[in-house]
C-alpha cells in the first residue's frame, strides 16, 4: 500500500516488479497522470534494460515493457494496482491485517498531527502479523528548495501564530521534529524498528545563531537540524 501516489505510480510498479502481488494506491485527490506516468515509466525500464537490477523478475520487466503501448489503464492492471482517489487512507475499507507493506515518500511531513495519529492508526489496523510501515520525511523548509537564500530549516524560527500565515492548503508543511513521529508511533500501537534521522551539518551553524521559535528552543541540536527522516515500524503486539 502506498499513501500519497502522485502523479506517477512509480513505486508500486517498483514493487511489482520486484516480486509483490498487489498494491492499493491512495491519494486525498486525484493526480495520476497518465502523460507523465508513462514517460517516467518508459524512462524506467529503458534504464533498467540498459543497467540491470538484481532484484528485479526479468519476465515482469518485459511484460511491463508491452503494456506500456496499452496506456496507464493497461499498466495498472498488469501490476494489479488499484488507484483511490479521491479516497482517504485514514479511513479505508481494507480488510484488518491484510497489508504486508505501507509506504509514503516526501508524504508524512504535509500532514497535520491529528491525522497523522489517524493515519498511523490505520496502518496498525491494517498491518499484518509480520508487515512493517515504511517512510521517508522531508523535514526541511520546502520553500528552501525553490529558493537558495532561505536556509533550509528557515521555518523553526517562526511561532505558530505567525506561521500559520505562511503555511497553506497547497503546500502545508507540520514541522513536526523526529521525536514528534516517534511518539506518534507510540501512541497509534506502533514501535519503531528502524530510524534514520540525517542530520544537515551546515544547519548547526544556523539553528545556533537564529532566534528560533519558543516551541523549538529546548530541543537538542539532533532534533532541530535533522532535515530528513527514514523509519520502519511494526505493530507492538
């Protein structure tokens, strides 16, 4: 299952191809394009014929190759991808334990805290025995990316009351630090069991200097110049 698809559903054709059976793809609207999708699809199995990849079923890659002249319909069918949207993926109809793997990826840090804590919820719900939930967090000022004179953890300095008029619907950004996801985990029944907190050294410097907001002033330098975040997580049991 994968949470936050976009444009492209690159990662669950990924995970077709290296061996998964089906995958359900949500997002809160709909933005599959099927353009896009199929020249990045194209894209990527050019590379992977010229390139390899051990992990890959060779027989899939050529069928994925065919069903590419079919269009998107085509290709979600043959990867036994089924899209949601609109559809929210805190509240889906999927059956209790019937997913192996949950992924997002640039997803969880444009979430609000209390649908975070839902969303973890149902995951819980919907792991199975051994499944385990996986994601990647941006925790950087995403107008950081299209802008080299704002520092990447630019935000921390602002509080929420003069946040909230920078942040909007279209790009809402929760800063949420790496210990805030944690305990989200916890209290949604999930325990993590792999955690990767990269640390941006030229924010030190930066985070040291700036008059941070009072929210983020008592938090260690770990916690504030972490601008991404990898995690595993299982169901405690």
């Amino acid at each position: 299952m994968e949470i936050g698809t976009g444009w492209v559903p690159l990662i669950p054709v990924f995970f077709w191809l290296c061996g998964s059976s089906s995958c359900h793809a949500y997002d809160i609207d709909r933005l599959l394009s099927e353009d896009i999708s199929l020249r990045t699809l194209q894209s990527a199995v050019d590379f992977l014929f010229e390139k390899g990849w051990e992990e890959i079923y060779p027989e899939r890659l050529e069928a994925l190759k065919s069903a590419l002249g079919g269009g998107l319909e085509q290709v979600l069918e043959l990867c036994n991808i089924q899209y949601h949207a609109p559809a929210d993926a805190a509240k889906t109809s999927l059956e209790s334990g019937s997913v192996d793997v949950v992924f997002t990826n640039d997803v969880l840090e444009h979430v609000s805290p209390r649908i975070l804590y839902m969303l973890f919820t149902e995951i819980r719900r919907l792991l199975s025995a051994n499944g385990v939930t996986v994601h990647i967090v941006d925790l950087s000022d995403h107008y950081s990316h299209s802008d080299s004179s704002v520092p990447l953890l630019n935000f921390l300095r602002y509080p929420e009351w003069q946040f909230r008029w920078i942040n909007n619907c279209w790009l809402y950004q929760n800063r949420l630090r790496p210990h805030q996801y944690k305990e989200l985990l916890l209290a949604a029944g999930l325990k993590a069991v792999y955690w990767d907190a990269r640390i941006d050294q030229a924010s030190v410097e930066f985070v040291r200097r700036a008059r941070l907001a009072p929210q983020f002033r008592e938090l260690s330098e770990e916690e504030l110049c972490a601008s991404a975040l990898i995690f595993g997580a299982r169901a405690i049991k």
